[in-house]
C-alpha cells in the first residue's frame, strides 16, 4: 500500500479490484502479506522491490497520504466484501501449475543477477534500476512454479556456459 508515484513501472491497482486477486492468491499458495508504509514518507524502494502488487487509495493530491489505520480498514473492508461475494467477480486464475513462491521468485532474481553481472550487462546500468525493473516485469506476469524454475535454469546454465568459456 503506496501512495507515491515510482519512476519503476509497477503493477498497480486499486483496493476493490485487488481484494478478489490477494483472497484468490491465498487460495491457492497459502498466507500472503499486506505491506503499509509510514505515514510520513510511506514505504522504501527496498520494500516495495518485495511487493508483488502495489495498491494505492485515490485521494486527493494535496492530501495523497491517508492516516495508517484508515488504509488499514480500507483495505481490510474491501477484502471482507470481497470474501462475502459483494465485490465484483474477479477473472479466473490463468496458471494450472501453483504460482511461484516468495523463495523461488527470490532465488530467480539472485541467479540472473548473477548471470547479469557474468555477462558485464551493468556496465553501463544502474544495477538497482535493472534489478527492480525485472523484478516488476516478473511480478506483473504472474511467473509460476514451474516459469520462475525455468527462468532460473536458464542464468545458472548463462553463469556455466561462461565458466566453461573461461
């Protein structure tokens, strides 16, 4: 929950319409979090780098920040009407394979820095922009168990490639 503006594209979303998508998520790979900011300066990038979804309240500009308990109950109350039937039908789960898991979507992200960094590929990028960038790319494609694997394989295999090349 964020109600700063990022230059990093994010997936984001309101709370009505991201309730049935958190309720359908814990459905099908167990707990998941909610993440409040400060009410003074919010959440860091390091924490939002984390979040697989960012929610924002619309409020008005002058006053974008709402007080901590009121995000709180907002977002609480959608989910309950969410939960309840009372929201608006949410779209069906496209994977049949179980969405990837924290640790396997921290593990991807830890080999392709690797192979990123094997290949020289930051030689001229700001190696925090590049690593949040994939990980929002990842985030808004809803990688599987079996894609993040995929995707992981492939900057191990990158990362011996160029060990047997010398």
């Amino acid at each position: 929950m964020t109600a700063r503006e990022r230059r990093a594209k994010r997936s984001v979303g309101r709370p009505r319409e991201m309730a049935p998508e958190l309720l359908r998520r814990a459905g099908e790979a167990g707990p998941v979090a909610l993440l409040f900011g400060r009410e003074d300066n919010g959440l860091s990038n390091e924490a939002l780098d984390r979040c697989h979804r960012t929610v924002t309240i619309p409020t008005n500009p002058e006053h974008s920040s709402l007080n901590l308990a009121q995000a709180v109950l907002l977002m609480a109350y959608e989910l309950w009407m969410a939960d309840q039937g009372q929201s608006q039908p949410f779209r069906e789960p496209r994977h049949v394979a179980p969405p990837a898991t924290v640790e396997q979507l921290e593990a991807l992200f830890a080999d392709a820095e690797r192979a990123l960094w094997a290949v020289d590929f930051f030689k001229s990028r700001r190696t925090e922009a590049v690593l949040r960038t994939l990980r929002e790319l990842a985030y808004r494609t809803e990688l599987d168990a079996r894609e993040a694997a995929f995707l992981r394989a492939i900057a191990i295999e990158v990362r011996k490639f160029i060990g047997r090349q010398g």
